[in-house]
C-alpha cells in the first residue's frame, strides 16, 4: 500500500491522517526524520510557517527534507505548509524548504478576513471545492513550470509543479477528499515510474 506522510511537529495532523486514509493510501505520523525514508509522499499541514520552520531546525529536520524533494518524491503543503516548500516568501530575504517555484505572501487576504469559505473550480479535481481558509497565504507569482489549478478572486490558492502541490488553505478540514485522492494519484505516478 502506498504510504503518504504527514510531517507531525506542529499543525493540523489528524486531518490529514484521516483524509489520506480516506483516500485510500496508508498514512504515517512523522515525528522523527528517519520516517520519512518510510514514505512515498509527504504532506506538510497548515499551522504556523515560523512555528514549524523552529521545529523543524529543533529536530534537525531540513537537510532530510530537502533530500526527499530532490529524490523527486510528491510533497502536497498546505496553507503553512505551501509557505515552507516555496522557493520565495514575500518579505522574507530566504525561503524555508524551498522546494516549489513560487512566491508566497503571507496572510494576504487580510485581517478582516481572517477566515472564510470559498466554493473553488480547481483544475483536474472538482468544479465544487469548498475550501476552508485560515489567515492563508497566496501564490503572488508562479514559475514557469507552474501549472495553476484554481484562483479566487484573481488569487492563485492552488498550483502543482510537477512533484509538488500547493494549496493556500485547509483541505483536510471538510469531508472532500478529493484534492487529496488527487496527491495520492501523484504519489502512486512518482511511485511507478521510479520503483524502490
Ligand atoms: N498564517 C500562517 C503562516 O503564515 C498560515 C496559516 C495556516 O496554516 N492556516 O504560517
């Protein structure tokens, strides 16, 4: 069975725990490094980007991470988690992971907006996504491999490159599997094309 991680320092956890099960494929809480040599994918959760990125440098996490995005596994981050794999942040002089290229603005839909619903058309996955945003992030500018998947209100919330999907909010937060079946479709691909 195929096995998709979720980076477990900080963040939305369970969810995802339970959307990846949902989804069909064996889900793996990571708490240590060494875990993530166990896992055909790796989901990085919304959260608080600074919080992770400390925990992450804590528990020595980086030089791992950024070794499983070069070995061309899938990373799916969300909300927070799209913040800590792209390659630019808005403000900020060096991204974290940098893994995606994309350039992220932090809490970019404003204070009064702190959190709302959005119905999204995203690309390839479904015409009726109702998506859960919390103090998210946007895509302000997407490379050239960049494919975007779905915009509101001119916005990119979500895009893939390749190996890698980004989403601006909480897809493990609503029973709508489908943006994460479609990571697990990704996973399963990388796996294929590149047996162990
Ligand atoms: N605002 C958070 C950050 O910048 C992200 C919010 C979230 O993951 N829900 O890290």
């Amino acid at each position: 069975m195929l096995k998709v991680g979720v980076l477990a320092l900080q963040g939305a956890v369970r969810e995802h725990v339970c959307s990846i099960e949902e989804a069909g494929a064996e889900a793996v809480v990571i708490k240590t490094k060494e875990q993530l040599r166990e896992v055909d994918g790796l989901i990085l959760p919304g959260g608080e980007s600074t919080t992770m990125r400390r925990l992450i440098d804590k528990y020595d996490f980086m030089e791992d991470l950024k070794q499983f995005a070069a070995k061309g596994k899938p990373i799916f981050g969300t909300c927070a988690g799209l913040i800590l794999m792209a390659k630019n942040i808005v403000g900020y002089d060096d991204p974290h992971i940098g893994a995606m290229d994309v350039t992220v603005e932090r809490n970019s839909f404003g204070r009064q907006r702190e959190s709302f619903e959005a119905d999204l058309d995203i690309k390839d996955v479904a015409e009726n996504f109702n998506a859960v945003f919390i103090r998210a992030p946007h895509i302000v500018e997407a490379g050239e491999n960049v494919e975007v998947l779905a915009k509101h209100n001119g916005r990119i919330v979500v895009a893939r490159e390749g190996q890698y999907l980004g989403c601006s909010f909480h897809p493990e937060l609503t029973d709508d599997h489908r943006l994460t079946a479609y990571f697990i479709e990704m996973v399963k691909k990388a796996k294929n094309e590149k047996p162990v």
